[in-house]
C-alpha cells in the first residue's frame, strides 16, 4: 500500500516538473522573440537615425537654366545646395545640349569629362545662349532631361537623381531693365571722361579764345535759323544717310548684336538722330515743301519709336517688329533723299536757265 503511494506521489511530482518545464520553455521562448524583435526594431531605428543624418550632411547636386532678371542671357547652372562636398559629379543631358549657334554645348568638359568636386553651397555657371536667338529658333527644344551622379555624405554608394530643365516657362516673360552696381560703375567711369572731355575742351577754348570760336556743332547751326534751302537740305541729308548707315552697315539685321551696350547705343543714336531731324524740320524755310517738311517729321517720330522699342522673350516677335520699323524708316529716307536730290536738281535748272 505504501509502495503504491509512494508511486503516486512520484508520479505526481514527475507531472509537475513536466508541466513547469513546459511553462519555463513557453516563457524562454516568449523572452527570446521580445529580444529578438528589441533588436530588429534597435537596428530599424539605428538605419532611419543614419538615414536622417545622411540627408542632413548629403550633398545635393541640382542643375537648372537662369536668365538674371532684366538681361536677356541664359546660363547654363550647376550647384550643390547640399550640407556636403559632392565628388565626380556626372552630368548627362537628353537631348544633347544645343545653342542657336549650333554648338554643342555636351562637348565642354564641364559636362564631357564631368567635375571633380563641388563644394557645399558653390555653383558653376556658364553662358548658354542669348534668350532672344533660342526662342527665335523653333527647331531648339525647350525642355531637357539631365541624369546627375555624384559622390558624397555617410553612403559610399553613387547618388543618381533625374530633372528636368524646361526653359519655356522663360518665354514670353517681359521686365524692365535693372541697373545694378556692374551698371553704376560703367556710368561712374562714363562721367569721369565726360568730365575729362569737358576739361579739355575749357583748355582749348582758353588758349584759343583770343582768335575766336568757331562753332562746329551743326545743332548750333539750325536750332531757331532759317537756313538758305541749300544749306537746309544738306544738313537734312546728313542725317538721313547717318541713319540709313547705321541701320544698313553698322546693325545689319544681325539679331545676335541686340544686346547691351549695342542694342542701348543703336536705340539712343534713333533717338538723337529723331531729335536733330525735328530741328531740321522746324527752321524750314517758306521755300522748302511742305511735303518735305512733313516726311522729315514722320521720320524722326518713327525714329523716336525705335529708340522706345522693348524686346521680350517671345519667340523672336519683339525683334521682328523692331527690324520691320527700322525698315519702314529706311524706305521713307529713300524716298525723302530722293525727293530732296530732285528738288536739288530743279533747283540747278533753274539757276542755269537765269
């Protein structure tokens, strides 16, 4: 009987230990995959800090088109805006980079042969086409997608990213010209030689002002006098030719000269030439045409509205119109030089039959 309770109780105490082994190994288990998903969620949060630290000091290599407000220019810029130094920078660029002179801006190192480095903050800045000759080329595209590779920040591995440079949004912009401290200095330097011009010609009137002054400027000559007809269609040819070579020789229709300082001197030079022309007109005398002196005004208001002309990026339009003023200007001067080398010649013949 003894013996019986005896294997009870052993039984008992083997089922027990039996049940309590199970719960120890459930709980070790248990213990085991909280640590296991500890150090999972430990080594998530370590990459999302490395991660967030990597964009916080990573560099950022951006390439983009700029046309400085107030000029007519487009540059060709890479900068590095990130926190870091970018390393074997790579530029690809579809379709190839092309100006409207037809050179192959992909062929430059910059872009060929790539960067060795970019500082944080620091950017590259190259000339790429006037505005005005782009947009006046319908064959240009206005739209570029540029693949950009680089080194640099905590990842060893090559950076890639992908943009797109759309330069139509410049078209058809229109703004005022802007003087900055560039311009100031230019009008500085203009002043001080206006000054030493001014100097100079004080000198010259002083020491030659015991024989006399003889005035040259033909401004002098016409302003409130009425000129014989001769001298009066003289001075009025002066101008038209001077005009009509600016416009004809010196400018030429070639668009890529309208930019500053010649677009600025070619409108100022209309408008003097508008001025005198004016002059002119109003010290006629009763022997000269009516309709001389009338084409004479019609010229120099035509000649005022070239001198007030505004470009815009417009595809080329801008420019058209001031290249068809200037040429509506030109065939009115054919017309008055012919008009006054008739009125010469009437002239003449009348002479000779007295």
């Amino acid at each position: 009987m003894e013996k019986e309770i005896v294997d009870i109780i052993l039984a008992i105490v083997q089922i027990g230990t039996l049940i309590a082994l199970i719960i120890y190994v459930i709980k070790t288990w248990q213990i085991a995959s909280a640590s296991k998903k500890s150090t999972e969620v430990s080594e998530e949060i370590l990459k999302e800090m490395k991660e967030s630290r990597d964009q916080e000091i990573a560099p950022y290599v951006v390439a983009y088109f700029d046309i400085p407000y107030g000029k007519y220019w487009i540059y060709l810029v890479i900068k590095n805006v990130g926190k870091s130094v970018a390393k074997n920078v790579k530029l690809e660029f579809q379709p190839p980079l092309k100006n409207s002179e037809g050179e192959k801006i992909n062929d430059i190192p910059l872009i060929k042969e790539g960067i060795g480095s970019i500082p944080p903050g620091y950017e590259i800045r190259t000339f790429f086409d006037s505005g005005i000759s782009y947009f006046n080329k319908s064959n240009l595209p206005l739209t570029y997608k540029v693949k950009i590779s680089y080194f640099g920040g905590l990842r060893s591995d090559t950076r890639n990213i992908e943009q797109i440079m759309d330069l139509s949004a410049f078209k058809g912009l229109s703004f005022l010209d802007e003087k900055g401290m560039h311009e100031l200095v230019k009008e500085v330097e203009k002043l001080v030689k206006h000054n030493d011009n001014i100097r100079q010609k004080l000198e010259k009137v002083a020491n030659n002002l015991a024989d006399g002054v003889w005035l040259k400027n033909p401004d002098f000559l016409i302003t409130g006098l009425q000129l014989e007809p001769e001298l009066w269609n003289s001075g009025a040819l002066t101008k038209l030719i001077e005009f009509k070579t600016l416009w004809t020789s010196v400018y030429g229709g070639e668009h890529e000269k309208l930019v500053d300082p010649f677009l600025a001197d070619l409108k100022n030079k209309s408008v003097i030439i508008g001025s005198q022309l004016l002059i002119i007109a109003s010290s006629a005398s009763s022997n000269v045409p009516s309709e001389l002196v009338d084409r004479l005004i019609e010229i120099a208001v035509k000649l005022s509205e070239l001198g007030r002309a505004r470009f815009y990026i417009d595809g080329g339009k801008s420019v058209n119109d001031f290249d068809k003023l200037g040429n509506c200007i030109i065939t009115l001067i054919d017309e008055t030089i012919e008009h006054i080398e008739q009125i010469k010649v009437q002239s003449a013949t009348s002479d000779n039959s007295g």
